[in-house]
C-alpha cells in the first residue's frame, strides 16, 4: 500500500486504487505537462528565494527550468506580481515567525507530526508533504500554498485536501488551535488569495476524515473508479488503469443493443435501459476522449474525422499581452502618464490597468491613442509581450488537398 501525498489526497478521495492497486508508479504523473510543471516550480523558487531575503536572478532561474521565449516571459510576469504580493503581506502583518518550502512528516494514526530534511526519509506511517509557506502572525499559524496551473482558480482553500490536511499536521506539529490556510493563485497579471480558517471543531472533522480515507484504502478491495477525477486530478497510473480497459470491454458488449438508442420508447423497460447506457457512456466519455486525445497529441499531424467532415489536431490558442514591471516600464509610464503612472503598476502593471489610469489622462476621445502610443513603445522596449501560445486537440476545417493522416482505412 503507499500512503497518498498531500496533493494526492483529492484523488485518493475519488478512487483509492492509485494507492492500494497492484499497479507501480511511473516516474513522474501522467498528463501532466512539462512546461506547466517547470513554470510552477521556478515561480515557487522566487518566492522562496523573496521570502528569505536572497537575490532572485529571474533569468537564470528561467534558464534553470527550461522556460524559453514567451514562457519565460509569462514567468518573469508571474514572478513579478508574486513578489510584489509578498511584499505587501509583511508589511501589513507583523509576522513573528515563518519557514520557506518546509518539509513535513504527519503520522494521522499517532497524530504526531514533525519537520525532516528535504532529503531525509519519511517512516511508512507518514504521509509527506511541502508547505511553500508557513508564518505566525497576530496569534494564528497560516499556511500558504501557490498554485499556478491554468484552471486553478476553480479550486478553493476550504475544500482543498492538500491545505485541510496540512491544517491538522500544523496543528500537531504547533499545538496551534485555529489555522488559516491559503491558496495563492498566481498568473502574470494578480495574485488571487482564497483563505479558509479551521477552528478547532474544524480541525477535529479534517482529522477524522483523513483517518478514516487511510482506513478506507487500507482495508478495501482494489478497484478502480472511473471518472473524470483520472484526468482532472493526474492520476499516476491513468494510461494502466483495468477500468479503462474494462470500459472499452463493456462498450464491446453493448454493441449488440437489447433496445434501440432513441426518444420514442417502447416500454418503461426501455426507458430505463436508454437511462443505463447513456449514464454508463458518460461516466466513460471523458476519460476515453481524454487517452484519444494524448494519442493524437503525441502523433503530432492532424487526422481526417471519418463522420465529421473535418480534421482532428493540435488547435493554437494565442496567449494574452502581459506588462513586465521594472524601470523601463516604470520611465515610459511617467513619460506618458506623469504622476499617475504610479496608478498605473499599484493596479498590477496589467494592459487593462494603463488603460484605465489612461482614461484618466487622457484628453476626451484620445484614450485609445493614448494606449495605443504607450502598448507600442513598450513592445518596442521589449516589456510588453505576448504570453506563450497555447495547445490543445480540436476540430480543425478541412479541404480536400489538406495534409494530413486518413483515418487508418487505407489500403495495404
């Protein structure tokens, strides 16, 4: 059996086969995406590296994890809000203590939790987890843990596993008796913080749920669920799992219908047959699209849809401007704005927010041009670029001299 990580709790919740199945982990999580993963970590090195008063070299630290070109300038926008959020934080609070990246080990059966080395070794009764940052102000410990994955605004503090159960491990490790915990959403223009507070009642329901997940997956039958949880969640073992397999068996069976797939039924026998099968196609739908769509992902050229008249591909989104703040920025700004450039960077040096101080500048009926003139010198200046272009499998028009791969069909 392997213990689920903090940030495995959400899945080990949904299906705890990941944990207590016969299937070994691969190196690394399946589906996640590489640049994704280097951005996030570089971003967490700058924080890390602010939060200790130690220089930040963004441009080695774009060169150390592989973010090139428009990547590295979405980081360097990251990381420039990032630390401009840290800043205001330790200004307003008056922190009495904090730890960076601190690595912890949490017994739930014992309730004992302590501090180890980032290389040192947990016991198997411990479950190990990273807190980016934990600090004690005014009386309460908070804890906070950034997030910068697209989507992940969806995700809130008081329902997260990963921040619930670091509430009880500092509650453990601190003696504390109410914790915060946040989850801070960082892209290139803001810094989103959603916090849940647990009072002790709070705190005695997270440890009684954690405690009974790890008696769940110790003590039940391997099985695996299938659902939408397999992607959203990146499950380890997504491409093994026998559910996904056992699905296609099952669609295999059903191919030979007892009842027609349509509106007018002959019975309420009928009825709840069509019920059956179309709750069944849509737990499955998901999942199934999600594995064609990183097969058609990793062939790379796109593929003739056999019914739909179009082409199956990688389809491009275009990435959104984003204002990089330093000096150059900072002279243009006073340049065109005078003395409410300082308006513009405290908005978060967005496109939106000069357009806004902008407005205010501006003669009546200039403010585009105003705009205009300054998004065009800071392009020129090199400080306004567009974010990294983005990629996903989609419907794309054909015609009938495209290049692509038929649908398999062809002859030998």
């Amino acid at each position: 059996m392997k213990l689920p990580s903090p940030s495995k709790l959400d899945l080990a919740a949904q299906c705890a086969y990941p944990f207590n199945g016969p299937v070994r982990w691969p190196g690394f999580d399946e589906g996640s995406n590489r640049t994704s993963t280097n951005h996030g970590r570089a971003v967490h090195e700058v924080a890390e590296l602010t939060g200790k008063g130690e220089p930040v070299d963004v441009d080695a630290i774009a060169t150390k994890h592989d973010l090139r070109n428009k990547d590295a300038a979405t980081f360097k926008a990251c990381a420039g809000v990032l630390v401009e959020r840290l800043a205001k934080v330790r200004a307003e609070n008056w922190i009495e203590a904090e730890f960076f990246e601190l690595k912890i080990a949490y017994d739930v059966q014992k309730n004992e939790a302590r501090v180890i080395g980032k290389n040192d070794r947990a016991y198997k009764t411990e479950q190990v987890g990273m807190i980016d940052w934990l600090y004690f102000s005014g009386g309460t410990w908070y804890v906070v843990d950034y997030k910068t994955g697209r989507g992940a605004r969806q995700t809130r503090a008081s329902d997260t596993e990963q921040v619930r159960f670091y509430g009880i491990a500092i509650r453990a490790l601190k003696g504390a008796e109410t914790v915060t915990v946040q989850l801070w959403h960082v892209d290139d223009e803001s810094v989103w913080i959603d916090s849940a507070t647990f009072h002790p009642w709070d705190l005695d329901d997270i440890y009684r749920e954690q405690r009974d997940l790890l008696e769940r997956i110790r003590t039940s039958e391997p099985m695996p669920v299938l659902g939408a949880h397999c992607r959203d969640l990146y499950c380890p073992i997504v491409s093994q799992c026998p559910a996904m397999q056992a699905a296609l068996a099952r669609i295999d069976e059903r191919v030979a219908l007892k009842y027609p797939l349509t509106t007018e039924f002959e019975s309420v026998e009928h009825a709840a047959y069509v019920w059956e099968v179309a709750d069944f196609i849509t737990a499955a739908a998901k999942q199934l699209k999600a594995c064609a769509e990183a097969s058609v992902k990793a062939h790379g050229r796109p593929v003739r849809l056999e019914h739909y008249g179009k082409l199956l591909g990688m389809v491009v989104h275009n990435g959104n401007e984003t204002v990089e703040c330093n000096a150059t920025t900072a002279e243009i700004l006073k340049r065109h704005l005078g003395a409410n450039a300082k308006d513009a960077i405290d908005l978060s040096t967005s496109k939106k927010a000069i357009e806004r101080v902008a407005g205010k500048v501006a003669p009546k009926g200039k403010k585009a041009q105003l705009a205009r003139s300054i998004f065009e010198e800071l392009r020129e200046a090199g400080t306004l670029t567009r974010r990294s272009d983005w990629t996903e499998v989609g419907l794309i028009e054909a015609g009938p001299d495209d290049d692509c791969e038929d649908n398999g069909n062809e002859a030998a």
